[in-house]
C-alpha cells in the first residue's frame, strides 16, 4: 500500500454495507418463516414483507454503487495472494449481480402474477406492464428460491474469507469494513 493510500472503506460505505447484509439475513428469514405459515393468507402476509425489503435491498444497493462512484473504495490488500483478490472479486461481483437481479426479478414475477410491491405502505410500486402468467411467475420464484441459496453461499465464502484473513493471516482485513481498529495494506 502505498503512502497516503486509504485502507478503510467510507462510513457511509461502511453503514451500507451492514445495512445490506442485515436486510439480506432478515428478508431470507421472513422467506422461511412464510414457508412455513399455516395458511395461504398469512403467508401472503409474511411475504409482503420479504417483497417490501427486497425493494429496501434494491435501493441500498443502488444508493451503495452511486456512493462508489464518487468515493472509489480502497484497493485490494497487496498481502493478500493473488488468487485471493480474485476470488474476492468474483465472489463479490456476483453477490452483487444477485443483489440487484433477484429483486428484479421478483418484481418481474409478482407482475407476472398482476400484482404491484406495496412498500409497508409507503410507497406502491406498481406492477410492471407484462402479460398475466402464473406459470411463469411460479417458475420464476423458484429461480428466485435457488438464485437466494447461492447468494447465501457466496456471502458464507465471503465471510469465512473475512475471517481466515483477521484470525488466522491476522491481516486486520474485518476492521477495512468497521469504523475501529487497524486494517493494514
């Protein structure tokens, strides 16, 4: 790293990034909990939920990107081997490539379905203007259902990636991402 380079990430990148992962947990854990409703309506109910956060997810990650641009985030540590930066890339790229298509795509879905996202109230987004076609709808919800599991997995690799490089490298590479403690280059 060199001298005057950043090794931290910006507070408000910081605060997204937590932000999104507690909205990602949670709207995961609704999905289950609907599962499991005893009855259609209220896993109707349960799952307005998991709609209205997937839109709360949406956004976070679109106000995440847009911050990006105007504050570049530090560079990947030098200590880190090579074929970590790149798995780390990866991993990252398609956590968010999954961040951003699966609300779409649920959006698209709940459409398909002639249904609109009701943000807990506050705000309708309406449905998108595509043809009535439950069929499709369904299978796109279980594309939905198995695009969740991998996002799930690549946010267990990029955890476990986290700390293998605090606990074991001792590289302070969790505190990049938290406003304490050293992350070094």
């Amino acid at each position: 790293m060199g001298i005057g380079q950043k090794t931290k990430y910006s507070g408000l990148a910081m605060a997204l990034h937590w932000l999104v992962g507690v909205a990602v947990i949670t709207s995961w854990r609704i999905a289950e909990a609907a599962e499991g409703a005893p009855t259609r309506e209220l896993r109707g109910e349960i799952m307005g939920n998991h709609f209205a956060l997937g839109v709360v997810i949406f956004a976070l990650v679109l106000l995440r990107f847009g911050w990006r641009m105007v504050n570049p985030p530090p560079p990947p540590s030098l200590r880190h081997a090579a074929w970590e930066r790149v798995l780390a890339r990866v991993t990252h790229g398609l956590i968010y490539t999954l961040l951003l298509v699966m609300p779409l795509a649920g959006w698209f879905a709940m459409s398909k379905f002639g249904n609109g996202i009701s943000v807990w109230g506050l705000i309708e987004i309406p449905p998108l203007p595509v043809a009535p076609d439950e069929k499709l709808a369904e299978q796109i919800f279980e594309t939905h259902a198995v695009a969740g599991t991998i996002l799930l997995v690549l946010i267990a690799v990029h955890v476990l990636g986290t700390l293998k490089h605090t606990l074991i490298d001792k590289d302070g590479t969790i505190y990049r991402m938290l406003p304490f403690g050293e992350a070094r280059g």
